[in-house]
C-alpha cells in the first residue's frame, strides 16, 4: 500500500499532465520511481494540432485584413524551428502551408513534438524564435 504522501504526489502529477497536455511524467528519487502515462494523449493522432486564433487588429500592420490569425503553441517547452540546426526552418515568412505540414518542433520533457497545420495558410510573421522556451497558449505564427 503506498503511503499519503505518494498518492499525493502521484493526484498532483495527474492533474499536471491534464493541464498541460503532457503525454507522460517520470518523477524518480532514490527510493520510488513514479511514470503516469496519459494514453488519450498519445492515441489522439491529432494531438498536436493546433488551434487558431483571431489576431489583436491593434498589433497588425495597417494594410492587414481581419482575417489574420495566430497558431499558439499547444504545450510549454522549447521551440525549434528547424529540424536540425544546419536545415532550413519548417516554416518562414511569406511560406505558403498546408494542412497537416510540420510548421515546429516542441521539446518537452526530453520528447520532441511535431507541430502541425490544421488548415491551408500563409505565414505572415513568425512570432518566436529558435531555441526559445515558449508557454501554453503562445502565439508562435501570425497566419493568413
């Protein structure tokens, strides 16, 4: 029987995972090792799209329609937009994407995560940059 304060930890690490959409968390000492898997996570296969949102009209530039979105980033962690450091970027400005298209890749818990399009668009304005860490909810791309 686990004592109080593991099933503590172990209800605390679940609502963790729920909040931020996180397929897994380890959590080790010298003692315990604790995995909780989220698997409605890693069984969606479209976890990682992402959703759009309406861009601030104060932001933009003034020659810009209404029609101007954002993707933002589905997880926290540390964005790359380039495969590999010497390969050009998933997606840059004025690159026309289509749905499903890998547009980033999210480190998060040592677990790189493609991010992926949910519709045909262009990239006005990437928001981010390389290596940088970013938040849930984020804009990362301004879109057309």
């Amino acid at each position: 029987m686990l004592d109080k304060k593991i099933n503590e930890t172990i209800d605390l690490l679940i609502k963790k995972i729920k909040e931020n959409n996180l397929g897994s968390i380890k959590l080790s000492n010298k003692t315990n090792i604790i995995e909780i898997s989220n698997n409605s996570l890693i069984n969606s296969p479209n976890q990682n799209t992402q959703k759009l949102s309406p861009v601030n009209d104060q932001k933009s530039d003034n020659n810009s329609s209404s029609n101007l979105l954002t993707i933002d980033s589905p997880m926290v962690g540390i964005i790359y937009l380039t495969p590999k450091p010497s390969s050009p970027p998933f997606a840059k400005k004025g690159q026309k994407i289509k749905k499903g298209d890998t547009i980033c890749l999210i480190e998060a818990m040592k677990t790189f995560n493609e991010i992926k399009s949910d519709r045909d668009c262009t990239i006005k304005t990437v928001i981010v940059k390389n290596g940088e860490a970013v938040e849930f909810g984020q804009p990362l791309f301004e879109i057309l």
